[in-house]
C-alpha cells in the first residue's frame, strides 16, 4: 500500500493545471449507456473511480477505449448485453446507481446492487427510486440487488424531489431523455456538474432547458446518438489547490476554471483575509497577511459544497480566532477531525457543528485518510505541518485526485508518495 509523505512549511507558488471534473465526468460516462452509437468522452482526469466506471460498462457488455495520453474515452454503445452492475463494483463506488436511468430508459429493466452506507453516511437511494416510480418504474429488492423494471419504457412526469440531491437529480436527468413525453425535475440540484452532464446529453439529441436552476424541463425523444463531449474542470481540485498554497503563505493560481464555480468558497477565502484574482480562465489566491477567522455552513450551490469542508477546515487551523463549521449535507462527514487534532489542530465537535481555534502550530505526525476529501485535509495541514506527515490509506485520494503529489510538487511542496511494506 502506498502512503505519502509530506515535508511541511514551503511555501507554494506558480500554476497548476486543473483536471476534468470527477463528479461530472462518472454521471457523463454513464448516460453513454443511453445511445447505441459510439461515444468520444474528452478531457477524463485519470483516477480509481473513473477506471471502476469503466469496469461497470464494460460488465454492461458496452466495449470501452480510455486513451490514457489524450484523457479520452470512446465507448461503443451497441454491444450492451447485460442490465446489471455488479456488488463488487457498486461496494466501491457508489455512483454505479447512475446505471438505473439510462439502463430503465433504454432497455425498460435494470439490477444494481444496493449500495449500502459508506464512511461519510447512510447516503440512501430513495429519492432516485421515488422519481423513477412517478415514472412508470417498478422495484423490488432481491438478494442485495435493486430490481428496476419499466416494461412499456419510462414516462414524462412531474418529478418534485424532496432534497436537491445531486445523484437523484443527474439519474432522473438522464431516465428523462428518453422516457415518452415531457418531464419537469423540480428542486432540481443546480451543480455545475449537472450543467455539464446536460451539455454532454445535448450533444446526443436530447432535448433540455432550464439546468442549472432548479427546474428542469425535458422533452423525451425516442433516440439518441453517440456523444461528443469534453468534461468540465474540478472545482474542488481546484479549491484544494488554492488552500494549499494559502496555507503555507504562498501564491498559488489554478488554470483552466472560471471563478463563477467556486464563488462560495472563494467569497469564504476572502473573508478570511486570502487576495483572489481571476482571470476568465484562473483564479489565484495570494497569502497577503494573516488570515482571521470565517464561519459556514455547507449547502447545496451555490452555497459553500460539503465537498471543500474539510479542506478549509484544514485552511482555518491557522486563521486567527474561532471558525464554526456546520455540515447540513452529510451526518458523518467530521471524520478528518480527530487525525488534524493528532497535527496540533484544536477543533471541538457538537452534532454537525465543528468549533476550530486557530491558529495553532502543527507538527508532522502518522495520519490515516478515511474518505477522499479527508485525505486531501490532513495533505493541507501536512503542508503547514513542521516536520514530516506520513499519510496513509491513499487509495481514497486516488479516487479522486489526479496525481496530486505531481501537482503540488510543481508547486514548490515538498511530497512523495512511498511504497509501504
Ligand atoms: C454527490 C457527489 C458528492 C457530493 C454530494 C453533495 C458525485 C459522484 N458525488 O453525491 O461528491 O458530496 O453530491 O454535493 O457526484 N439523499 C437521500 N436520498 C437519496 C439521495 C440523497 O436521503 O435518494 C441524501 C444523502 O444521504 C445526503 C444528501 O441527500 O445526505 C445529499 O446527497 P446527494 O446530493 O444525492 O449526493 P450524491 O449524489 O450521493
């Protein structure tokens, strides 16, 4: 097993390239499914989760291609043979639930493991079940499996979800498309990612308006051809980029995102004392002077996303005064605390608040990652960190990283990952 080892107090500066869009780029490689025609998906980030789609299709039967040098994958819609995405597969990634809408809108059946409660919560699927129903779907739940089964095909309906939830509203998306007659998602998530999956979808012949806000409307068609797509750059790549170089009192500017994607977490980053500038294709942040406190609450966007919590977190160890944190979205996702307070950090937990005292002077120490954006918290507090920090358990950052100690090496960090025995 790997782990990496981070020599702490460099400052970070210069540019870094930010990837495609993980949460974009797995909903966009599933509504493949859709079409019986080749798809060209660009602009890929090369992580663990992106080849665990690919093994999801390709037990779907559907022939994948990831060119690893161009960031590109075709897929050959034509040779879909099975309806099933597997437990092993769903066990370790629980977006695979994104097969149950295009797989119910082409075929009119589909059988996907339950997922079950990951790290961060109970993370159920009702909502998505829910929207399918008022769809025409029917489910039971056999051996661990959900059994999805549509047999006239998917109907337009008038879907109210009960939370924007962001997996029920990209599935719901794409059963939508090719379900017969007109659909309304309300309370639609309005992540930019599912602006991007829409995109990908139109460029297929579907016909759609309104993402982005929280009314979706669909027009179902009875076909659709391949995709041609290029995926969206990652807000939270890049805002674990920005915190990085904050908080080793650097200058760090992300290349190839438009600060509109990260305008929560940058009016955050401000707040606290950060200099943010922006081009219409980067956004910089520069250490100036001592950065203060800020509270916030995670939400859904365009409110600050669960997703960067726990790297700000990180960020406010060293912001002078007491930062409150709530997470509304997830019940369980605190778990980076007790690891940043073996750092030095002095965090207190109540509920789903967090109370961070800062700034405290940390030291390198032995941490372990329990979900992704955990790990790349315990990277930014390692960088402020005197000594050395030895993070384990980093499959989790390579879900959802793309090689992260490259880029921040390219930064000045002083990081490298090394073989455990
Ligand atoms: C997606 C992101 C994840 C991000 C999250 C919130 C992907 C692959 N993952 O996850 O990185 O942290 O959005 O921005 O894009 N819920 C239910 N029932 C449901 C669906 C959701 O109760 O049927 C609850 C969840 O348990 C959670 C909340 O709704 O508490 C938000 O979940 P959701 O927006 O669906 O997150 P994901 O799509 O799983």
């Amino acid at each position: 097993m790997d782990r990496l080892r981070i020599t702490g107090q460099t400052p970070l500066s210069g540019s870094v390239k930010i990837s495609g869009a993980k949460n974009a780029a797995l909903p966009i490689l599933f509504a493949s499914i859709l079409s019986k025609e080749k798809s060209v998906i660009k602009n890929i980030p090369l992580l663990a989760d992106i080849n665990t789609t690919l093994r999801v299709l390709d037990a779907l039967g559907l022939k994948t291609l990831f060119k690893l040098d161009d960031h590109t994958i075709e897929i050959d819609g034509s040779s879909l043979n099975s309806l099933e995405a597997p437990y092993e597969l769903v066990r370790t990634m629980r977006a695979s639930v994104l097969v149950l809408g295009p797989l119910l809108a082409r075929n009119g059946e589909a059988r996907v493991s339950l997922p079950g409660g990951c790290a961060i919560g109970a993370r159920p699927v009702n909502y998505h079940l829910t929207a399918f129903e008022r769809m025409g779907a029917k489910f039971d739940i056999e051996g661990g499996y959900i059994h999805g089964k549509a047999p006239n095909g998917l109907k337009g309906a008038f879907v109210r979800l009960p939370f924007p939830s962001v997996g029920a509203t990209e599935n719901t998306l794409m059963g939508a498309v090719l379900a017969d007659g007109d659909t309304l998602i309300q309370n639609a998530a309005r992540e930019p990612e599912i602006a991007d999956l829409a995109r990908a979808l139109r460029s297929m012949g579907a016909k759609i308006e309104g993402e982005g806000t929280s009314n979706i409307q669909v027009k179902g068609v009875s076909e659709l051809k391949g995709m041609n797509h290029s995926v969206s750059p990652d807000r939270v790549e890049a805002f674990t980029f920005l915190a990085s170089g904050l908080i080793t009192r650097g200058k760090v500017t992300v290349e190839g995102i438009d600060a509109t994607y990260l305008q929560s977490a940058l009016e955050l980053l401000t707040q606290a004392g950060a200099k943010i500038t922006n081009t219409p294709n980067s956004v910089t942040a520069e250490f100036v002077k001592d950065l203060t406190k800020v509270s916030f609450t995670t939400e859904p966007f365009p409110g600050f996303p669960t997703d960067m919590q726990a790297q700000f977190m990180a960020l406010l160890t060293q912001a002078k005064g007491t930062s409150h944190i709530s997470e509304t979205i997830f019940e369980n996702r605190f778990m980076h605390v007790p690891e940043l307070v073996r750092l030095g950090a002095k965090i207190q937990i109540k509920g789903n608040q967090a109370t961070v005292e800062g700034p405290t002077p940390l030291s390198g120490a032995t941490v372990m990652a329990t979900d992704l954006r955990a790990s790349a918290s315990l990277i930014i507090a390692g960088l402020a960190a005197k000594g050395d920090t030895l993070l384990r358990r980093i499959y989790h950052l390579d879900r959802g990283y793309e090689q992260i100690e490259q880029k921040l090496s390219q930064l000045g960090a002083k990081i490298v990952r090394e073989h455990e025995k």
